[in-house]
C-alpha cells in the first residue's frame, strides 16, 4: 500500500473527538439559588446539581473551581478551567470570544429598590443615584450603556454579596440584578424584608443576550457535543424538571 493510499484512506476517518474524563467547572458561589456554600462549604445550587448530572452523564468527573465572575472568560481562554457554570447569560459581545452550550434556562433582568422609593429602571429616574451591579455581568454593561452615561453612578462589586451588603447600609440607591436570583437570594429571605423590585424586567437582547449557557472555549467542539448531549437527554427524560422543582415554582427553562 502507497503512502498516498494510507494518506487518503486516513483522511476519509473523522478525527477523533477528546474523551472528557474529567470537567473542570468555573462558578462565583455568592449566587444562590444558582450556585452558593452551604454551611459545610460545600457547593450547592440548580447550576452545581446540573452540572455535577452532566458529568454523570458523560461519565466525566466534576470538578468545580471558585472564580470571582468577571475573572471567567479571562480564565476560561487561559485554561483554568474547562467551562463556566455560573449563571452566565449568551449575549453577542460574549459570543465573540467564546462558545456556548445550548440554553439551559432563562432569566431577566431588574432593579432592587427600598420598599416606599420611587425609583424606576429608567436612565431619567436614576440620575444623580448610585446602582450597584456585579463585576463583570450583563447589568454591569447594562447600567454602564444606558445609565451611567446620563448621570447615574455604577458601583461594580467583585461578588453579589458585598452589592447587597451595600444596598441594606444604604450606600447603594439601588440594585440591577437577575431577577431570578434577587427574588429567592435576597428579596425572599430576612436580609431583603426591606427592598422590592421596581418597575418591569428590562428587555434589551443585545446587551442582556437570550438565556443562559455553559460557557466554553470555542475550539472545544467535541465538549460542547457532549455537554448538549446531556443537555438534551436531562430535558426529554425529566431530569431536567425534576432538578428545577427542587428551587423553582416556575418554568426556569423559558419559552
């Protein structure tokens, strides 16, 4: 057999894709119910308990690594870790850099305010206040594109706890947020008794994306084959609802 012969019969195999024995997940654990500590400092979250049922279903080991969230794509493209688990919503501008899973749910956007305020989620309302927002997250580059510009002050936290902690001192004015998580991490719990949200969800694709996903190095196709693989297998057996019903009184997922 000609070296030609064996070149030719080679190429018409398919490459083969990387066994993923192993899943090294980034998360920032001040997101509950997404990803959060428990008391023994253990991981715990709807994020945690999908993503430790992926690797089960690839029978690929979880490994999870704490990153501060504007840290993550920086890190996720230095290889720190394989992919990012942690609430991460797929807009354009993030899309740019790196890939994504299929969506895992869907979520939006709002503000946090003190019981009796008048604030709303408007550019005009919010001059000359202070917003407090989470480094890295499509709030901070929200507040930062629609309000800043126009007088008001974006405060950028390195993680979600230290935002509330300034929202209940009264440093903060108010708080743009996921909804989901302001809602059942703080505004149901004792430490937001005092705040509600404001206004509607706002409604900006571009800037606050289309849902969440896992997100990956773009390259790693054949992990992203996998993990969607899941993915799909978790929506169509029921996993994926019986997962949700243990945080959620509500369809996560979206339409």
């Amino acid at each position: 057999m000609t070296a030609l012969t064996i070149a030719c019969l080679a190429s018409s195999f398919p490459a083969h894709a990387k066994e993923w024995t192993t899943i090294r997940f980034a998360t920032d654990a001040s997101y509950p119910p997404f990803e959060s500590k428990a008391p023994n400092g253990s991981l715990v979250g709807f994020d945690i308990d999908l993503g430790n049922e992926i690797c089960a279903r690839i029978h690929a080991r979880c490994v999870w690594i704490e990153n501060s969230f504007d840290g993550m794509i920086p890190g996720l493209k230095a290889r720190k870790f394989d992919a990012v688990l942690s609430s991460m919503t797929m807009t354009p501008k993030r899309e740019e850099q790196i890939g994504f899973s299929v969506r895992l749910y869907n979520t939006g956007s709002r503000l946090i305010v003190a019981k009796g305020s008048n604030l709303q989620p408007t550019a005009e309302s919010l001059a000359g206040k202070s917003v407090g927002v989470e480094q890295g997250t499509i709030q901070e580059i929200y507040a930062r594109t629609c309000w800043e510009p126009k007088g008001t002050r974006v405060v950028a936290y390195q993680n979600q706890d230290q935002v509330y902690a300034d929202l209940m001192s009264g440093r903060l004015d108010a708080v743009l947020q996921n909804q989901v998580q302001a809602d059942l991490g703080f505004l149901k719990t004792p430490r937001g008794a005092n705040f509600t949200f404001a206004g509607t969800a706002l409604n900006d694709p571009k800037i606050l994306g289309k849902g969440t996903g896992i997100g990956m190095r773009k390259e790693d196709t054949d992990l992203k084959a996998d993990i969607d693989d899941a993915i799909a297998g978790m929506l169509r057996d029921g996993t994926y609802l019986k997962i949700a019903k243990k945080y959620f009184d509500f369809n996560i997922y979206g339409e």
